[in-house]
C-alpha cells in the first residue's frame, strides 16, 4: 500500500507498550513473543488500535470506525467492505493501526488471515514507519508484508518501499508474490522476519522473497527505525479497479492474531518524547521480561511517581527535559535502554525536523504540485530543516502546505508563533495560520514576504474559543523553493527556558555542539563545555534508547570547551543520539551515520 493520505484527522495519544504478561527470557538471547493480540474480546482494543477516518489514495471507500465495517466475532477481528453510500463514497471499510501506541524494530511480525472474495479489494497487513526519520513516503520506507489484488486470484505480493526503488527515481519497488491456491477460503499465516541485514517474507513456512542491505544507506535501505502496523480492506484504485456488478457485498477480511516476536537486545522504552512543563502521570514501559528487576532512571527535575521495580513507570515532569532509561537485569544479564524527553512551552512536537518528519503533514492538493523532503544542506539551526520544492502553483496559497495538529488551545490566552524560514528568490511569500482543527475556523495568521536568507519570524494570536490546534505554512502561491525551520506555537504561561527548539540540548548549564561531520562515515567528533565544574559524562545511544559508547566520564572543568572522538567502526547506518549529562541537567544531539 502506498503511504495512506487521511485527511482531517489526527492520531496523537501517548505511546504505551501494550503486552501485560508478554515475557521472555532475557538471557536466553533468542526470539520470544513481546506482542500478541488475539482477538479474544468483545471490542476492538483502542489502547492497541487506532481507526484511520476517511478516504484513501485512489481508492473508491471511506474508512470508518463504526462497529459495522470493524468488529470483534468468535476470536477473530473481521474489518468488513460494504456497498453504501457514506460521506459521499460509495463504499465502506476500516483501517486499524498500532501508530503512536506501539512500533517494532526488527523481529518476526505475523498474522493468520483469510481473504475477501470478489474483484476490487486489496487487503493489506503492512507496516510503516513511527518517526519518519528520513523524510515523508517512500523516504523513510514501507514493509508491505502481505497484499491481495484480489482480481490477481490468488496472488500474494510482499514488497518494500524506499527513496532508491519507488516513483522517486523511476524503479520499481522490490517486490515478489505466491501463489495461494485457497487465499480466499482457508486461513495462513502471512509474516516478516526483518533483521539489520534483510526483510524475509512468508507464507505460512515458505519463504519466498528477500531484500537485503547494501549498506548504501537510508535511500536503499530505510529500515532501521521503528515500524508500527497496518491492517485494511481497502477497495477499488487503479491496481485492482472498481468492485463490479458480480462483486459481492458486504465482503470480509478475517484476522485471527496479530504477533510479534523479537530478542532481547531490540528492547526499547515506549512513551511521549515530547511534552509540556509540568506534564504529570506520564506512563514509561518496556516488555516483560521473565525473573527480571527494572531500575528506573529520570533527570533532574522530574519524579519518578510509581512503578520503580516494575516494567512500567509514571514520571511527573518539572520544567526541563532528559533521558529516562531503565536497567533491566536478568540472569547476570542487564539491558539499559533509555529515551530522550523534549519538555517545553512550544506546543508543537519535533518543530526543527531532527526527528524526521514525525508528526508533520505535507500536502499537495488541487493544483498544487511539490515535492517535500528534508534538507540538511545550509541548515538554520541543528541538522534538518523542511524543503519544499513548488513545481506548479495552486490556485490558493493553501493547495501547498506544512501541517501539524494534535495540541489543544485555550479560549483567551495569547500565542507567539515564531519560525525561521528562506526562499530561493527574496520576495515569494507564505501564510502561516492558527486553526481550529476541528472546524478549520482560522483564529489569526499573517503573510510573511520571504529573503533568500534565513530570517526568523514572530507573531501573536488569541483564540476566540478553545479548540484543538492546527498550524498550516502555505507555500502554493508562486513556484520556487522553501525552507522552514524551528517552527513554535509557544504558551508563555508555562515559563520554560528550554523554548522552542526539539533539540533540549542547551539548557542552562551545559552546551553541546553538534557533532562535525555530520553526516559521517565511520568517525566524527563533539564539541562540549560545562558552565560549573563538576562530573560530566558524555554518551551514545542508537534510536531505540540502547547504549552505544561512553566518550567522556570525568570531571569537567567551567567554561573549558572539551572535544572527544567517535569512532563508529562497526555501526549501521542511521541516526544516533549523543547525550551529555552534568550538574543534573542532560544535553541531546543527534548524529547521522551513513555508510
């Protein structure tokens, strides 16, 4: 499935790892289940699954979340096409995923499915990416493990997207299929199993299909951060043609599990990377672990409020952010993954890009034509900033757009919203508003007249109402190039220091620079300075919180800049997080890795 375009929602609750007596044996290093839904209730488990809302791609349908396209019957989840008219569509039918509940690096990822019958489905079990590291679709990838062209009678397609095969450069995605003589009458059990090196597909013990790093980096080879998982029926679209006349409705696809298998080494805490001053009861997990203890940890500033000794941790936050880790012990064994924390008053999430495009929508709609990406050439601020390339311009300012939703806003009180922004020639303007994301009532915006350098901007807005939030950069008004970076919607109530930026790392106390080079191939060095003399320590972590290397656990002294080396000698590709930590304060960076 191409990456889904759901319009008009937002998918923005805290990540919690779903998996009460999952367990596992730590030392033993082999694979064990960490995930398991069975289907065994009455509903469908909204702590687990997320709805998609809406139309799709080139599809014919509206997905829904209503119990009659999804429920719950005899130990299966049955997602269910039907022939209706809804919202303007002809069709019906639903789409579940685990986004921001739950994301899997690597394992063995499986479901026991049976298939719709009748032309013009496409049922789907795919995974997609949690941050969107390297860019919006097919940048950061796609892991189809399992699709139905069920006019291609008993054809199943496993296939994976990336930047280096897709309409990108003109290649086909790397793809196979199998035939399934009884698909659409008999369950089978349709898996991955995805290491560092390949992407095996199977059904039920067939391996049939392998893609395989060739260490040339994330354009080849994205699959190296967090997936969450896709299910759907999807109906009509160019691959399978709209459902004729002979087409039975209501057609069902069937789901019996869904299961996930890893080793203990892709351990990784699950919960909010972003939050606001003060946040309180905000939940940190990790799997089972079988005989294990967990010893928690979290910056100065915040508190541990539950759980120590325990797989899952309420923390309340305090002004500033950090790293919370954990050290899970078991059998002369101990993992130590950990997590870095933004905490401040920009109630956006990721506003300078570091974490990819998570979080962030871009659109191009009615005339409107441009291609996004992220740029780390002539950057404002840290890495990346958002590039935006208008090859055709819309017939309103609006047809091309940067978005993010999912924060709420109080009725009264006043916002700054600030960015920094260029174009290629001075003089292209922007708009840059304040919604209402419910309703889409703009609550004030300006338009700002770009230079070809980078310049920072400033307004303020009051919303009539309470309302959850929308801001929306629109580049459709003339053809060009945009930059736009450290973009913030801040609460000045909440009195942080730590601003706008998602990179904590310089609060008062401690600087650490970014690491040159960046990107690097295989050694790179950072740069850091301390404002009081004292013990500081300077570490490594890959993406999912484990630990890399220590480069520095002395004591620093005040005002001393300090540079250490990093040799990444038998690293894979992809993105690292540095962390300094000193006079109970944590410093973040992060560092790209390309082989």
């Amino acid at each position: 499935m191409r990456q889904v375009k759901i319009i008009r929602y937002a998918f923005l609750l805290a990540s919690m790892f779903v998996g009460s007596g999952v367990c596992f044996d730590l030392a033993a290093q082999t694979r064990a289940l960490v995930f398991a839904d069975e289907f065994a209730g009455a509903t469908v488990d909204g702590s687990v699954w997320h709805f998609g809302l809406g139309f799709t791609n080139d599809n014919v349908h509206y997905y829904t979340d209503r119990i009659d396209n999804a429920r719950l019957s005899g130990g299966m989840l049955q997602i269910i096409a039907r022939k209706e008219s809804y919202n303007g569509y002809a069709f019906t039918s639903a789409l579940l995923q685990t986004k921001d509940v739950i994301s899997w690096r690597y394992g063995r990822i499986e479901a026991r499915m049976k298939m719709p019958a009748g032309d013009g489905f496409v049922p789907a079990f795919w995974m997609m990416p949690a941050d969107d590291r390297y860019g919006w679709w097919p940048c950061s990838g796609e892991i189809d493990i399992m699709e139905y062209p069920s006019t291609e009678v008993n054809k199943i397609y496993g296939t994976a997207h990336a930047r280096g095969y897709s309409a990108f450069t003109g290649s086909a995605p790397k793809s196979a299929s199998l035939m399934v003589q009884d698909a659409a009458s008999a369950f089978h059990v349709y898996a991955v199993e995805w290491s560092p090196d390949t992407i095996s597909y199977y059904v039920d013990q067939t391996k049939y299909h392998t893609v395989t790093n060739d260490q040339t980096g994330s354009p080849a080879w994205p699959f190296d951060t967090p997936f969450y998982i896709i299910v759907n029926l999807a109906v009509g679209g160019g691959w399978v043609g709209t459902p004729g006349p002979s087409t039975v409705f209501p057609a069902m696809m069937e789901i019996d599990y869904v299961r996930v298998y890893q080793t203990p080494g892709e351990i990784g805490i699950s919960g909010p990377d972003h939050l606001t001053p003060s946040a309180s009861g905000v939940a940190y997990s990790v799997p089972a672990v079988t005989g294990a203890t967990y010893t928690w940890s979290v910056p100065a500033g915040a508190q541990i409020a539950s759980g120590q000794g325990t797989r899952q941790i309420q923390v309340n936050w305090g002004a500033g952010g950090g790293t919370v880790g954990v050290g899970i012990a078991v059998g002369g064994a101990t993992v130590t993954p950990a997590l870095p924390v933004v905490v401040a008053n920009n109630l956006l999430k990721n506003p300078g890009i570091e974490k990819g495009v998570k979080y962030w929508n871009a659109i191009a709609a009615g005339a409107g034509r441009a291609a996004f990406d992220i740029d780390s050439m002539g950057v404002v601020a840290g890495d990346h900033c958002m590039k935006a390339v208008v090859t055709t311009a819309g017939a309103n300012p609006w047809d091309v757009q940067l978005t993010q939703s999912g924060f709420s806003l109080v009725g009264g009180k006043q916002y700054e919203i600030r960015l920094k922004a260029k174009a290629d020639v001075a003089g292209r303007p922007i708009n840059v508003s304040l919604l209402n994301a419910g309703t889409f009532g703009w609550f004030g915006g300006t338009t700002l007249t770009l230079t070809d350098a980078w310049k920072e901007y400033t307004f303020k807005v009051t919303p009539n109402q309470s309302a959850p939030g929308l801001i929306t950069v629109d580049l459709g008004a003339q053809t060009g190039t945009y930059r736009v970076d450290d973009l913030s919607v801040a609460d000045p109530l909440l009195g942080t220091g730590v601003g706008s930026g998602d990179r904590p790392g310089i609060p008062d106390g401690l600087m650490l620079e970014q690491n040159y080079p960046n990107p690097f191939n295989p050694s790179t060095k950072i740069g850091f300075t301390v404002a009081v003399t004292g013990h500081a320590r300077l570490d490594v972590f890959d993406m999912l919180g484990r630990h890399v290397a220590t480069l520095f656990d002395h004591v620093a002294e005040a005002g001393v800049r300090t540079e250490v080396p990093f040799d990444a000698t038998g690293l894979t590709s992809g993105m690292y997080v540095s962390v300094l930590r000193g006079g109970g304060r944590a410093a973040t960076r992060s560092l790209m890795l390309v082989r």
